[in-house]
C-alpha cells in the first residue's frame, strides 16, 4: 500500500498522500465548498483507514450523500485503486503507483497467440455491464459497433474502442481508436499490461476489474478477498457446529414436551 493518493480530477487541488493508518477528510474553513485533511475525528466527513488488507472508506454518523462509483455509502465499504468517492459533491479518485503507458517492445505489435483462458475474466462493477464477466479465452473487443464483445452504446464513444487479449499469462489492452484513452486504476492510459485487481473505465461510467484468481498475487488480489474467504470459514464452521446442534436440541424438546405431559397427565386433578 505504497504511494496511496487521492486525487481530485474536477478541483485545482493538489494530491493528498495516505499512508498506513486514518486520514480523515472534512469541510475546509477557509474555502467554500472545499474538503481537506482535518485533525479531529469529530470534524471528519469521511475517513480513509490504510492497513495491510487494503484501504477502507468509513462514513461518519449522520452524514448521507457520500458515494463509491456511483453507488450509496452509509457506513464503510472497501476500496479499489481507480474508484471514484463524492463527498460533498466532490470528487476524490483512489490512486496509486502510476500505471505504465505503454506497451514492452515484445508486445507492442505482437498479435494475440491464442493463449486464451477462461479463468481470466473482465467483471463489470459498474455501469452497464455491472455483474457480468466476460471471459478472455479470446480477444475482447469494446467500442460502440454492434458487433463489439462489449458494447457501450453512446453516441460519442469509438466504434472500436479498445481490445483486451492473453499473451501468455499477461492481459494486455490495446487501444483502437479511441478518443481519450482508457482509465487504469484511475490514470489515463491508451496502452498498457494489467495485472489481477486492477480496474478499467471505459467512458468514465462502464467499470471493470480483471480477475485471475489462479495467479492473482497477494499485493495485486482484490482488496476484500481476504476477508470474503473469512467469512466462508466461519460460516462453514457455523454449518458444522449447527450439525452437532440440531439432535441435541430436537431430543431436549422432547424431553421438555414429555415433562409437560406427564404433569398434566400425573399431577392433581
């Protein structure tokens, strides 16, 4: 978790570095409609915990319209690099090490070599695409045409945007055409290699993260991975206590219904 950095893509404001521990953020008293670094907890509109499993975003009581991609926060959700959070109507976007624009020599006209594999996926996390996955068994194009394996259907995207392909076990992203670019792990790119957990926009809404749980590496894996498998842990041993449970607890109902019977049937008339 080194280099962590919010950064404000709408705000002449310059980058605010977090490292490991809380970094709360709050309003600024010396500027209108502005946000920074504050010292007391009491005075956070949000805070940023950093600790070995990632980076958690907790939203201090009693204050609504805080947003991750989109999408509602009430309390705390875990973080990606190149997610977007709005508080206040300000946009702050998670950042890390800068993302390399540009492809190896050995890739840069290199066509795809049919290495596909269908344990690497692109999940959609936002947008149109939210939930779904498509594999990369082959080569995936995005762009507006109907014929594109993803298709955004917006009037100012490219008809080929991007195309996404294995070389061996690299996912490399190609740029087609496009406009802009593509958004890395929230830098703006053309081309470049991912890596498993990091995310992709396309037309600043349409979100994705590669997924090879097989090779993904500990510092790369998604962030809540850790404790999403956790939580299977103790939900399986919860499964096995309960099978232990059960008859203990249906033969003490017995004997408690027998009881009652008995006093009902021996007891004084």
């Amino acid at each position: 978790m080194n280099e962590l950095r919010l950064r404000f893509p709408s705000h002449d404001h310059p980058d605010i570095p977090i490292g490991m521990g809380v970094h709360g953020i709050g309003r600024d008293p010396y500027h209108d409609r502005a946000i920074g670094v504050v010292e007391s907890a009491q005075d956070s509109l949000v805070q940023f915990c950093v600790d070995r499993r990632g980076v958690w975003l907790a939203v201090a009581d009693g204050i609504r319209g805080v947003h991750v991609n989109g999408r509602p926060v009430l309390h705390m959700t875990m973080l990606r690099l190149g997610d977007s959070v709005h508080v206040e109507g300000i946009e702050m976007v998670l950042v890390g090490p800068g993302v390399v624009d540009g492809l190896p020599r050995e890739l840069a006209s290199a066509p795809a070599d049919g290495s596909g594999n269908l344990r690497v996926v692109l999940r959609g996390v936002g947008g149109q695409y939210h939930g779904r996955c498509f594999t990369l068994d082959r080569p995936r194009v995005v762009g507006r045409l109907e014929q594109s394996d993803i298709r955004i259907d917006d009037p100012a995207f490219a008809d080929r945007h991007a195309r996404l392909e294995l070389h061996g076990d690299r996912v490399v992203l190609r740029d087609l055409g496009s406009y802009e670019g593509s958004v890395v792990n929230g830098e703006r790119v053309r081309e470049t290699v991912l890596s498993p957990g990091d995310q992709i926009v396309f037309d600043a809404y349409h979100r994705f993260v590669i997924e090879a749980p097989s090779r993904a590496p500990a510092a790369q894996a998604e962030p809540n991975a850790p404790n999403r498998q956790a939580a299977d842990a103790v939900q399986a041993r919860g499964s096995a206590g309960s099978g232990w449970r059960l008859p203990w607890l249906l033969l003490a109902a017995a004997l408690l219904a027998a009881a009652i019977a008995a006093l009902f049937w021996f007891g004084p008339k």
